[in-house]
C-alpha cells in the first residue's frame, strides 16, 4: 500500500485531530471510528476499488488542516470531512497517485447502446413535461446551471431542495428503465 495510514500521521496532526473530535480519549475514538466507517461507506458507494486508503489519505488531510480551522467545534467535524472526502475522489478518478486501478472506460459500441437505452426510456418512461424538466435541469456548466437551478425552482414555485426531490424522484424511474433495457442487452 502506498497511501498514508493513521500511524503516518505526525504527533502534533494527531493532536490538531484531538482538537476537532474532542479533547477526552473515549469521545475522540468513539468519533473517529464513526467518522473512519462513515468515509470507507462513502468512497465504497462511490465505486472505489480501495476505500480505505482514500478514507486514510482523507483522514491524514484532514488532521493537517486541523489546526488551520478557526474554532473546530464550531463546524461539524463528518461535514468537513464529507468535503475533503470528495476532493480525495475525485483527485483518485483524475490522478492515480496512490496506485489505485483506473476502471476501464466503456467500448463506444457500448456507449452508443446505453444511449439508445437512454433515448427510449426518456421516450417511453416519461411524460412531456418531465422530460423537458430533466434535460433543463441537467444543462449549462457550474454556476450558469446553479442559477437556471433557482430560476426553474422558482418557476414552479417550489424551493431548490424540493425541485432537487422531484428530479431525484424522476431520475431513479428513469434508471430503473435503463437498467432494464441495458439487463435486455446483455450490457450489464
């Protein structure tokens, strides 16, 4: 293994870690391992193949940004954690800097096949109005995306967070359907 372990870390990111999770030895070791088994669920549900190095490289980072963090009790200790957490992925999925396995990406054939899934479900699957809603909803780049978001969500006066359920309600009929129709084409 080459990622960073918890024994890696240095005495004093240890204490800036004691810091953020609590000063009393029961409570900061009750914490960190909530905190160590929330992080291997989350990179293991994101897909990677060895979660719990990123959670490890997650945790070294995190005790070294301890003592840059103003009054640590003050935040959520998993929020903050959740955060580094998703940089760690991301930055595993671009560079494979810890000798993680890259997954292969698809054949185009199967690409194209997923999109034809994809075409019919939205076709078949949902309504009109649905289908409008979804391909808006997915459109444009960061912050353009964020404010059509709130636009749309007041267009249909509703808040951004029930707009957010309502998309998450669509997709997850969607995928079902795609799921389905790629099971049918012996592509999963």
């Amino acid at each position: 293994m080459t990622g960073p372990r918890p024994y890696d870390m240095k005495p004093e990111d240890w204490r800036n870690l004691t810091k953020l999770l609590g000063p009393r030895e029961e409570e900061f070791v009750e914490r960190y391992k909530e905190i160590e088994d929330r992080l291997v669920r989350f990179f293991g549900w994101k897909g990677s193949a060895v979660p719990e190095e990123l959670t490890f490289v997650t945790i070294t980072r995190v005790a070294k940004k301890c003592k840059e963090l103003p009054n640590p009790f003050e935040d959520d200790p998993l929020a903050y954690c959740y955060g580094v957490a998703k940089n760690v992925f991301l930055e595993s999925i671009r560079q494979p800097r810890w000798g993680l396995p890259v997954p292969d990406p698809d054949p185009p054939e199967v690409k194209e096949a997923m999109q034809e899934c994809l075409d019919r479900c939205m076709t078949e699957t949902l309504k009109p109005d649905e289908r409008k809603l979804i391909v808006d909803y997915y459109r444009g780049e960061r912050g353009a995306k964020i404010k059509a978001r709130k636009k749309m969500a007041e267009a249909f006066e509703m808040t951004t967070n029930a707009l957010r359920i309502k998309i998450h309600r669509i997709r997850e009929r969607l995928g079902v359907c795609v799921l389905e129709c790629a099971e049918a084409k012996g592509l999963r």
